[in-house]
C-alpha cells in the first residue's frame, strides 16, 4: 500500500517572484545531523574535511556548533552511521525542505523578520537562527542568495511570511 503513496511539497514547486527577489523550493536533497565531539572523528568517517569553524561551511557540511554538523547532499546519498567511532549520524533528509531566496532584496526580505545582521553574514556562513518564531539554518551561497533550511511542518507558514515581506 505504500507503495502508492505520493508525496506532495508543503509549499509550492513554482517560484514566488517579486521586485527584487524570487522564493522557490529547492530541490529535495539528502541531509544528515552529524555529532561528534572531535571533528576528525568524521572526517575518517566521511573521507573529506569538515569545518571547524562556528558558521563555516565546505563541500556541503555547515558546522553549527561545537559537535554538530549538517550534511546536505544530493538526493538519495548514503552516508555510513559510524559504528565504532565516537560519532553520531542521523538522516533527516524528510524532516525539513529548503527554500532559496535570492535577488538584490533577498536580505531585506529576511531581515524583515530574522534578528540577524545580513549586511554582515558572510557569504559561505551557515548558522541556525529564527525568522519571527521559526526556527531556521540560514546559509548565505552568495552575496544576494540564501539557503534557508525548515522544518516541514513550518515550510508553508514561513513561505507565506516571506512572500508577505517580498510584496511590502
């Protein structure tokens, strides 16, 4: 019976255009919560190097803090779970959708309800922040894009609050 089921967006495939900004789904994409108390740990475990840094991010690991990591790659990777190293792994590819927001009003549509200060987000910067009451992982690709990660259950409450902005 599951095989029949179907999965539908919680928010719309085709983009939001306005003056200066366009908000559209991402495509879906694999994503894993990574623990670890040593960064090297995963390392091994991945094969790549992973960011150090609070905020960094390389080959599409985003250091959140002190011993967490998120990993988004593309659709269907596997990552193995670390058995035997001091390490935690967990996929959360369905947990959470991303939505782009890009053009010259990009940081002003998210400043309209993100307590950050954009004008110095560095592009490259990845940090888990709030838009009004939602939590989101904001990470800016360039200086007028930005990846924002939600959680599902959110996603069409913070695309109607974006489009909102985008349209004053």
């Amino acid at each position: 019976m599951s095989d029949l089921l179907v999965r539908t967006e919680p928010v719309r495939t085709a983009p939001f255009v306005a003056e200066g900004v366009t908000i559209s789904l991402a495509p879906p994409m694999a994503r894993f919560s990574l623990r670890a108390k040593q960064g090297q740990a995963l390392e091994t475990l991945l094969g790549v190097k992973v960011p150090k840094k609070i905020g960094a991010t390389e080959g599409g690991i985003a250091c959140l803090g002190p011993d967490e990591w998120l990993l988004r790659a593309d659709e269907g990777t596997m990552v193995p779970m670390g058995q035997g190293l001091p390490l935690a792994v967990t996929d959360i590819s369905e947990r959470s959708i991303c939505l782009i927001v890009e053009g010259p009003r990009a940081a002003e549509i998210l400043a309209s309800g993100c307590p950050l200060d954009l004008d110095h987000f560095a592009v490259g910067r990845a940090t888990r922040t709030i838009f009004e009451t939602v939590e989101i992982i904001l990470i800016r690709e360039a200086e007028h894009r930005f990846h924002v990660e939600v959680w599902r259950s959110f996603s069409s409450w913070l695309w109607t609050a974006l489009k909102t902005a985008a349209n004053h």
